[in-house]
C-alpha cells in the first residue's frame, strides 16, 4: 500500500507541476508585460475603502 | 461581495492594474501565523531538552515565549501601518533603507524557504518511519508536499489560507485531546513527571545548558511573525493584523505549556531530547491506538500547514523585491485570475525541492533559525527608529505596543543569547550565513540598485519623520 501511495505522490507531483508550466505559459503569452507586473505598493490601501466588503 | 468577485475574478480590481486579492480576516491572519508556527511543537522544541535538560526546554519555553511576545507586539503596530506584501521588508524600506530591507527581505525568503524542506522532511520521514516498508523513500512524500501545495497557493490566497486554517485547528485539537487524555490533574496515573524531572536530573549541564537551548526553543514560536506577509490580502489590515497575530501568539504559548507538560512527564529528558517525534511518541507511550493515530495524522498536518504558510510567505517577500525591481521586476507578477504573485511561487519551487533532496533536517532547519533571529534584531532596532521618526500622534496606528521600549530591549538581548547559543552548536553555519549576507550587500549597493526607480519605492503616505 504505502509504495503505491509513493508512485500516486510522484503521479500527482507531476501532473500539477505540468498545469502550473502549461497555465504559466497561457498567461504569459495571453496578457502583455505591462498588465502583469502592474501591482503597486500601497495603492490597494489607498482605494480599499472605497469597495464594498 | 468584492469588485473582484463580481467581476468573476477575471478582470483587475482597480482600473488597468492586477493586483493582489483583498479577502482574508483574522481567522486567516491566525491560520497563517499558527500555521507555519505549530509544526515546532510536533518536533524541534525538544531538541532543547538534549542541549540543557527537560527544565531547559520549559525555561526556554517561557523565555523564547517572551522574545516572540515581543515580536508580535512591534510587529502588529508597524505593520498595522506599513500595510503592504513583504511585510518586515516593507517595514524595513520605509524606516531604515533600502540596504536594510534588501536584507531583510532575503531574511524572510531563506527562513520560510528552509523551514518549508524542514516541513517537507519531516512529513516525507514521518511517512516513512510509520509504514515500516524497506525500499520506501520519502522522496515522493517531499515532492508532493511541495508541489501540491504550490499549485494551493498558485490558485489563490483564500483557499490556502482556508485549507491552512482548517488543518491548523485540527492539529491545535489534537494537542488539546492528547492534554486531557492523560489526566494532567493527576500525576502518577499516566504521568510521572515528579519521577523524570527530579532535582538531579532537572539540569544536568547547569545553566550554559539552559543557554545552549535557546538554539532550538526558538522552535516553540518560529515563524509567527509570518502574519505580517498577508498585509496586503487582508480586507482590514488595522484591525486584522494585531488581533490574527496577538490571538497567535497566546494560542503557541498555550500549545507550548501543553506540550512540554505532557511529553516531559512521559520521556526521559535523554529520549525527548533526540527523538523527532516527541507528541507522536507521547501518543503511544499512552498506550492508546487512537491517541497514537491521532498524533500520528496531527504531525503530517502542522507540517504540511507550516509548509503551506511559508510558500506563502516566502512568495510575497520574493515578490516584493521584484515589484521595487531590487529583483527583476518580472518577478513582481500577478496572476490576472487567482491575483497570486504565480511567477514567485514557481520560482521558489524548484530551490525549495533541490533543497529538500539534498540537505539533511538539521541544516536546514539551522538555516531558517539563523535567518528569523537575524530579523528580529532588526525588528528591535526598526521600532526604536519608527517610534524615534515617526512618534505616537504624527500618523495613524491600527495598534500601539506598550512598554516601549522595554520590548524592543528585551527583543535585542534575547536574540544576542540566541546568536552565541546558535554559535555554541553551529558557529560555522552561522559565519557562513553572516559572510553570505555580506557579500550580497555589496552586489545590492555596488551593482543592483541603480535599477530601483528610487521615488516610486516609497509609498506611504507619511509626513516627513522627525529630525528631516
């Protein structure tokens, strides 16, 4: 049982691994630089109250 | 219900920008802090006990409790006004420098990094020693520990924390079951405590070894200033912080009692003090099959939620530095669907598994030790400049500390006590880190920050500090 437990860890540990490369990929090619990397420093903070919770 | 959510979280929440996903309380704040922190009464507390005695460890319990105290207390009030990702980082930017938070912002990342293939380790050996199968590695157990819970994180903030939360509290009630289970208003039924901590045995190095177990009694509370990491996630950062962090800490004090009560009064200091599994085996020293399950399901959880806290953790830190381009800024990316910093978390991803194949338990976790004591110096020398610059009644603060200073001094002496007892068992590792931290400096002020846009770093809207 447990070295089957094993072969399901590695199975499961690859095919993730496989959805975040292929998901990275499609974001990636599908948003440009400039949207992804648009985070900035305290300005959430400067806006949140304006949302509602 | 958030912008986001009514968007479908496919859009960006604040006109053309993507940013990071504003939806956790204080339940997630104490998810995240308990999380990365429980792990260290699973095992690593009693490690002391082989340095000083089981007496040590609980002296060590009380003292390090103290430290952490501290910590929590400067933590909440300047986070609850740098409210940003990369928490002490952030912190570090705008009260010291930039050469402080580059530091410390690689602080944050090599402690939750190592404490994350500890985590794994663990799990991975824990897995191993129950089934009792020869051939069996815990190679595949580490991989998918790590693994499945990137792709946790990957996929966004308010399942991780929410799974963390979950797990967490069903390990914290095993402790709490295994307490009560043993009957500890009686001693001599199941507990002998009387009979294997006696005045002979108490202290068998005197109080050098009461010194050389701070080293590992900073396991008792490891991790718990992680809280501030999710500064930029939580809805009320003011309110959450201090409440999720302060609520962590007397949790860990409580769990910390518990623990060493119940596994000091069932082991011999010498067992206790080398065994990796010290709750596991205070289970089935109690003869009960469901106790020793129970344990047994309990430590693979904490770790597996201190490995989850930390991804997180490390993740934002990481991502911090690329969005003030002390790193890449490539790294500073934000996944458009789940609003995860995705680029970081798969970066450290593959650091975080070579690691975990190829170091053993004890450097690693020397190395996350050795990288949370370097923050909290700084933590105890950035309150006396944030208090100094910025004085109560000049900006707004969620929380202030009191005593001060008296925590912040008692911050700094106890992490000089834990630097010479981390010197007395690993005096190597922790030159070699200190030389490591020193010529990274030189590469930051000599090469790498000419990249930063110096203005755009500085974000809160602050009045100029005192003395400027």
């Amino acid at each position: 049982m447990w070295m089957g437990l094993s072969y399901v860890c590695w199975g499961i540990s690859v095919v993730l691994a496989l959805w975040m490369l292929y998901d990275w990929f499609k974001v990636d090619t599908t948003y440009s630089e400039d949207v992804l990397t648009s985070s900035r420093e305290g300005e959430l903070e400067a806006v949140s109250e304006k949302h509602r919770i | 219900m958030t912008a986001a959510v009514e968007t479908g979280l496919t859009t960006t929440i604040h006109g053309d920008r993507v940013s990071l996903l504003r939806v956790l309380g204080p339940a997630h704040v104490w998810a995240l802090g308990v999380g990365i922190v429980l792990v260290g009464e699973f095992t690593g507390w009693n490690f002391s006990a082989d340095k000083g005695g089981a007496l040590a460890a609980l002296i060590v319990c009380w003292i390090v409790g103290l430290l952490y105290t501290s910590v929590a207390m400067i933590d909440s009030e300047v986070t609850s006004t740098v409210a940003a990702a990369g928490g002490q980082y952030a912190q570090a930017k705008h009260i010291v420098g930039p050469l402080m938070a580059f530091n410390v912002a690689l602080f944050l990342v090599f402690a939750y990094t190592m404490l994350e293939v500890s985590d794994a380790i663990l799990l991975g050996d824990t897995i191993v020693a129950k089934a009792g199968v020869e051939g069996l590695t815990h190679n595949s157990f580490i991989a998918a520990t790590i693994v499945v819970l990137a792709w946790l994180n990957y996929r966004g903030v308010l399942m991780t924390l929410n799974v963390n939360f979950v797990i967490t509290a069903i390990a914290y009630v095993s402790i709490v079951i295994l307490f009560f289970s043993v009957s500890p208003w009686t001693q001599g039924a199941v507990l002998k405590l009387n009979e294997l901590v006696t005045p002979g045995n108490a202290l068998p190095y005197g109080w050098i070894g009461v010194i050389a177990a701070f080293q590992f009694g900073i396991w008792y509370y490891l991790g718990i200033e992680g809280t501030t990491q999710a500064a930029e996630e939580v809805r009320s950062p003011a309110r959450s912080l201090p409440y999720g962090t302060m609520a962590g800490m007397i949790t860990l004090l409580i769990a910390a009692a518990m623990t060493w009560y119940v596994c000091a009064s069932l082991m011999p200091w010498e067992y206790l003090g080398i065994t990796y599994y010290p709750l596991w085996d205070a289970g089935k020293l109690t003869g009960s099959p469901l106790l020793e399950n129970l344990l047994f399901i309990a430590t693979l959880l904490a770790a597996l939620a201190s490995a989850n806290g930390c991804i997180n953790d490390a993740a934002r830190a990481w991502f911090s530095l690329g969005r003030d381009r002390y790193l890449p800024s490539w790294f500073s990316a934000v996944h458009p669907k789940y609003r995860t910093p995705y680029r970081s978390i798969l970066f450290l991803l593959p650091i975080a598994l070579a690691f975990a194949f190829i170091a053993d338990l004890n450097q690693a976790i020397t190395f996350s030790i050795l990288s949370g004591v370097l923050q909290y110096t700084f933590m105890s020398i950035n309150i006396m400049m944030f208090r100094k610059k910025w004085p109560l009644g000049t900006i707004r603060r969620g929380y202030t500390h009191p005593f001060h200073p008296l925590p912040a001094i008692v911050l700094f002496c106890l992490c000089m006590v834990t630097f010479f007892a981390i010197f007395l068992g690993f005096g190597s590792q922790l030159i070699a880190m200190t030389v490591f931290y020193f010529l990274i400096s030189l590469w930051f002020h000599f090469y790498r920050y000419r990249f930063v846009r110096r203005g755009d770093q500085f974000s809160m809207p602050w009045p100029k500090p005192q003395g400027y």
